[in-house]
C-alpha cells in the first residue's frame, strides 16, 4: 500500500443493484470528479454495471487500486457486505464498519437497540411476511408510518391516516422488504444532522412542500421545492441538544467516518431519532454537501476530507 492517499488508486464504487441504483449513479460521478479536482487518481467501479455478468467479487478484484470511497446507497452496498468484501479483500475504504452498517440498515434492529440504550425513538410494531392491519390498528393510533426495513432514501415509505390507506401502505412495503416497520407518526418538524469524524455539523431543517405529504424519495431528489432551512431554525440550546442525540444515536451502532441522522421533532419539543445513514447520497441534492457547504467545506474538500479520514484511520489501527 502506498504511504499517502495522493499516490494511491482511489476506486470510487456506486450503482449496485438496490432501489437506490439511480441516486447512487448521481452520486458517483460527482464524489469522482471531486476527487480528481484535487489531484487523486480515481478508477470508477459501477458495480452491476456495464459487465452485469461479474458479480461484485470478480469486479472488485478486476481492478487494481489502493483505496475504496463507498458511493453507494441502500443494498449491500450500505448493509455492510460491500464493506465485509473490501476487508477481505484488504482495501481500506470510507465510512463505518460492516457490523455497524447492518445493524443501521436495518430499522427494526436499530429500533430495538436503540430502546435498550435509552435513545428516544418512535414507538413501533414490526412484521415479517404476515401483516395483520387489525392487529396494527389495536397497538396503535391513525396516523402511522409504514416502511420496509432496510430500504433508504425513504423509498417504500408511506404515512397512513385509515384502513385503506394502511393496507395500501403495506402492500407498497412488502414490494421492497419482507421486514416491516409500523412507527408512530411524529407531527413536527423533521431534521437531519451530517456527522463526519466524529464532529456534528449544522442541522438542516427539511420541510417538504404541500404537495409532498413526507420528506420522501421525490421530496429528496426531484422535487425543486422543497426548503432546506439552514440555520434550521432552533435556538442554540435546542440545535446543541439536536447535535449530541444525533452522535449519540451514531456512535451507539458503532458508526465511524462519516454519516447523516435523521430526527423528528413533537409538538412538546422532544427529539425522536428515526435512523443514521451510513453511506448518505452525494447528489445535487444531497444534505451532507449542504451542511458541509455551510461550514466553507465545499464538494471536492469534503470527499477529499472523508477519504483522507478514513485513510488515516488505517494508520491508527
């Protein structure tokens, strides 16, 4: 391995095969070019892309490089095999380890977790295969949120308000995921928090237009009318409390490198985490850019600082 990450290869992996493959492919070119602005060498991995027939071990190995930047999104390109493969593999790589990206991809785990330790987080029912909405119905109150276990980018997700709308949302679930998680809707507002070396950035208040019942995948990548609120609105005190939920919630699942944590807020001003992203988009749209752009880091220095942090962290182990 080289003794600096200028003079190493940097492969940078998007695509896969997840419902996230799209967001995925506007990631990559963008962290890419970020990188080769500031003079690293990059080799592009499109992994299941224009070979389908390889699978992501002859891919991988097909390539020669040093250094693995992880632009992937939802799959096992953030549930941790990617990241289990690499270390086989003897690649160092950005973002946390594979134990900690399967157990933040997987909400009902994370919930679970999370109510053992003391994290405040919605109220919930979880399911596999066999969904009853009755059973639903007699746990919990109108309106809810249902979702698949271990989608991203709020694909699969739907808010249900009655009977029809709670079947429909089950239905559109199970089309991604046979672990369900039924929460308990929070009514206010919604943050997300971008963590990168252990050092919490600036809140970013979402806040979806009329059109958009949730901040969902729309919301997210297509729509041009959502705001982004950054300040994002609370006072100091309260962001400062935002903040260390945020990392607190992080470093429970053992993240490390860099990630996002989203949050709702009640009416009585509680904090609910809803779940840490381990491998955040990259896109035009994208939060962690956003935050980071705040601060003065602009796009080719906070790709260039994720990978050298996590390429000094290979030197510390």
């Amino acid at each position: 391995m080289s003794n600096t990450l200028k003079e190493s290869v940097i492969a940078v992996i998007y695509g896969g095969r997840s419902a996230e493959r799209d967001v995925s492919l506007l990631s990559g070119p963008l962290v890419i070019g970020g990188l080769r602005a500031n003079g690293y060498q990059v080799v592009e991995i499109d992994l299941y892309g224009p070979q389908k027939n390889l699978n992501p071990v002859t891919q991988l190995q097909s390539i020669e490089f040093d250094f693995a930047f992880i632009a992937l999104h939802g799959g096992e390109g953030e549930d941790g095999r990617v990241q289990a493969l690499l270390e086989m593999l003897g690649k160092p790589y950005t973002g946390s380890s594979p134990l900690a990206c399967g157990l933040a991809m997987d909400k009902v785990l994370t919930k679970r977790f999370w109510h053992g330790v003391g994290i405040p987080t919605p109220a919930y029912l979880s399911f596999v295969d066999q969904v009853n909405s009755a059973v639903i119905e007699e746990a919990m109150s109108y309106p809810m949120i249902v979702k698949p276990s271990r989608e991203g980018s709020t694909i699969g997700i739907n808010k249900a308000t009655n009977r029809a709308e709670l079947d429909a949302a089950l239905l559109k679930a199970l089309e991604y995921d046979s672990d369900i998680l039924v929460e308990e809707f929070i009514d206010g507002p919604e943050f997300t928090v971008t963590i990168i070396d252990d050092v919490a950035y600036p809140a970013i208040g979402l806040k979806a237009s009329p059109d958009h019942a949730l901040y969902d995948y729309e919301a997210k990548y297509i729509a041009d009318d959502t705001e982004y609120l950054l300040p994002c609105g609370l006072n100091e005190d309260d962001e400062n409390e935002l903040q260390m939920l945020a990392l607190d919630a992080y470093r429970s699942l053992g993240c490390s490198g860099w990630g996002r944590v989203d949050v709702m807020r009640d009416q009585l001003g509680v904090f609910w985490v809803l779940e840490v992203n381990t491998a955040p988009g990259m896109t035009s749209h994208s939060l962690v850019p956003m935050a980071a752009n705040y601060v003065g880091i602009d796009y080719a220095s906070l790709v260039e600082k994720i990978a050298q942090n996590a390429w000094l962290k290979v030197g510390r182990r």
